[in-house]
C-alpha cells in the first residue's frame, strides 16, 4: 500500500472528520483521481514531438497515456478537426497516492523559484489545479537526454463538496500552499 494511503487511514481520515464536524467516517474527503495534461502544439510542427510527449508522459505517471484530438477547427491556431493536439493520463488506486506523495516530496520543492503553491486554484468543487513549467523536476526524466523542456498540468481530484474541505484535506498531506503574511 502507498506510503501516503496508509497515513490517512490512519491519521488523517480521523483528524479530519473531527475538525470539519462530520458525524461520519465516510463524508471525509479522500484523493479520487489526478489527471496528467500536457499540450502538443509542438506536434503540429514536427512528427516525432508526439511520441516524445508520449514517452514524457508514460514516465512520469507510469502509466501510457491518451492522445487527444481536436474537436472542432479553429483557424487562428492553425488547427484542423480529429489533429492530435495534446495527451492525458488519468491515475487511480495505488499509482495515484505515489505520484501524490512524489508531487509533494520530490518534484516541487526540486522546482526552481518554488515558493508555494496558489490556495485559490480551487475550481469551486474541491478539485486542485497546478502547472509544473518543467518537466525535468521529475526524478523519471534524465535531463542529459532532453531535446525541449514541456510543461505540464496537474488536476487533484478529490471527494470534497468544496473548497474548504479540500483545502483541508490536502493540508494534512503537508501540500506546499503559499503562507499568508501579514505585511505592516
């Protein structure tokens, strides 16, 4: 079981239920899925950036991705109906709980200038979004190896009804959220 799994059915799940006053165990917010986008504008210009964003993917999340398509054309960004223009990856069960516990141990505080994540990238619904700029702060890319550093976006998908409880929930996994400082 992941390391991060185990921790809130022990701990977690508990403190939470009291500190939201919820009468059962089963309304605490738990992790549902996280979801792994990255756009393939690039892929218009060359072939081969597809199957390099592919390989990015698979590696970091352990798991092959879903190429997605155009539904519609827009002619300003040169974009036709059914063209491949970005990849996703949805992870649930154990890979979820270890890429979470990786997203917060590993790769953001190894991302340069990091000084915490936006506490209002909540979506209303209790789910989380960030951006990581480069994807070289993952320890399953060799950085020797890279021939254009890709962004990514990540989506925290949790079972908060809002943003509160999810904001509390990812707290108690110790989630980088920027500190309020009260200047005089």
């Amino acid at each position: 079981m992941a390391r991060l799994k185990e921790e809130y059915d022990k701990r977690i799940k508990k403190e939470l239920k009291e500190e939201l006053g919820y009468s059962n165990i089963m309304e605490v917010p738990t992790l549902s899925k996280i979801v792994i986008n990255v756009g393939a504008g690039a892929a218009l210009k060359e072939a081969e950036a597809m199957n390099e964003i592919i390989d990015l993917v698979t590696q970091i999340s352990g798991q092959k991705p879903v190429v997605n398509k155009a539904k519609k054309a827009v002619s300003s960004f040169k974009v036709r109906e059914g063209m491949e223009i970005g990849v996703s990856v949805i992870l649930r069960g154990d890979r979820m709980w270890e890429f979470f516990d990786k997203l917060i141990n590993i790769v953001l505080p190894r991302t340069k200038d990091f000084r915490g994540l936006s506490a209002s990238a909540f979506d209303g619904a209790g789910n989380y979004s960030l951006g990581i700029e480069d994807h070289t702060v993952f320890p399953e890319i060799d950085a020797n190896n890279v021939r254009k550093i890709r962004s990514l976006e990540v989506t925290i998908v949790t079972t908060a009804k809002d943003d509160k409880s999810a904001k509390a929930l990812l707290d108690k996994f110790g989630f980088p959220f920027k500190k309020d400082v009260n200047r005089s």
